[in-house]
C-alpha cells in the first residue's frame, strides 16, 4: 500500500496561560494513496490541529510526519512553505479568498507563488467544472457563501496537489450549498484524490471511506465504510 501520509507519535503543545495545552496526543495513523478521510470528534479535541500537521501547515512539538516519501518534522519553515506550494491543496471554512483578485487570478494564486506557468486553460477547466465558468472575472464580494467556497476549492486542485486538507468546508454554507461542495469532493476522490477532512456533522463524513475519531487530543476510534 503507497502512503500518502504517515505520523507517528504525534503531539502538539501550545502555551497556554497557567500550563502547556496538550492539543495532540501521541497520535500515529497512515493515510493511503488515494483515500477519502474523515476527522471527527467534539470541539476543541484537536482534529483541526491534527490536519494542519498532516497538511505541512504547523510542526509537531513531538513526533514524526512523512508526506509521501518527505519527513516533514525535519523541515524548516521555508522548506515546509515549499511543500505546501507544490504538494498540498487547502480548503477551509472561511474561504480565504484574496479580495482584490478577481474569481480567475485567485484560482491561479497557486500557481502564480509557486513559480509554475500560469495555466488559463486549466483554471478556465476547473471553473466550469465547479458551475462558475461565467464568473472569471467578479470579485469575491459579488459572489455568495457557496460560490466563494467553490472558488477555494478549484484553486486547492489547481496544481494538482497529492494531497487535499478540508477543514470544515462545509461549515460556513447553508445545506444545499454543503451538498454541492460534498459531491465536487467525492467527484475528486473518485478521480484518484487523497482528501482528509475535517468535519463536525455526520452527514458529510459518511461519504469518506474512513471516519477517525478523536476526544482530548487522541485516536479513540476508527471506522471503515463497508462498500
């Protein structure tokens, strides 16, 4: 079985006023190739803490992280921005998108920092493919929650990354809206994506193909979806 990631004896302290908060707990798990992933668990049990390790966006204070065959814990900072450039794709519940770009440079942001040819015809491809092929040129403001969110999802698959993070991507949209998002991630994942995911609402973890469950910072079970 090739990985797409592995960790092992993973944990994540922060400050905190009185005492360190242990948000990870020697967490070890392995995602293949090519599996849809679902991290579930109550607020605050660090399941969003424990996908940007795995998505190169934060260091462990403890333990080890291989993206493919990359140790991400012996990374610097500049090396793990790179990975994130080249080999990650991100979508989160608030969007983040650039509001001074319009719907087509902010899909082509990716490629833009990373130094890569800015593909149109790619861009112009995703667009029409997540309904949004008239919008190249509106503005994040004239779009709603559900177009924004769509928009941030064709610019996470824009360089073809080998590994896709959702944190909560559904959270932020009313239930149609989630339903689309939902259908344009389970049509990347039949196409071959790894995806791990973040979510709070057993609706949208029921189409992953593995549900890991977390409380206080730990693996306390995991679930496989029988085909």
């Amino acid at each position: 079985m090739s990985l797409a990631v592995r960790l092992r004896g993973v944990s994540k302290n922060y400050e905190g006023e009185a005492a360190p908060v242990k948000a990870v707990k020697e967490v070890s798990l392995e995602i293949a190739r090519g599996e849809f992933v679902a991290l579930m668990g109550p607020s605050g049990c660090g399941k969003s803490t424990l996908l940007h390790i795995a998505g190169a966006m934060d260091r462990p204070t403890r333990g080890e992280v291989w993206l493919g065959e990359l140790p991400l814990h012996t990374y610097d900072e500049e090396a793990l921005t790179r990975v994130r450039l080249s080999r990650v794709g991100f979508v989160f519940q608030f969007f983040y998108l650039l509001p001074t770009l319009t719907v087509e440079e902010n899909v082509g942001l990716p490629l833009l920092l990373a130094h890569r040819n800015h593909a149109g015809a790619k861009i112009r491809e995703l667009l029409e493919r997540v309904g949004l092929a008239n919008r190249l040129k509106a503005m994040p403001h004239q779009l709603s929650g559900g177009e924004m969110q769509r928009v941030a999802l064709a610019r996470a698959v824009v360089h073809g990354p080998e590994l896709l993070v959702a944190d909560e991507p559904t959270g932020n949209l009313d239930s149609r809206n989630a339903e689309a998002v939902m259908e344009l991630l389970r049509g990347l994942h039949r196409e071959g994506a790894t995806i791990c995911m973040v979510t709070h609402d057993p609706r949208f973890a029921r189409h992953a193909e593995r549900k890991i469950h977390l409380f206080d910072g730990r693996v306390v079970e995991e679930s496989v979806e029988v085909a």
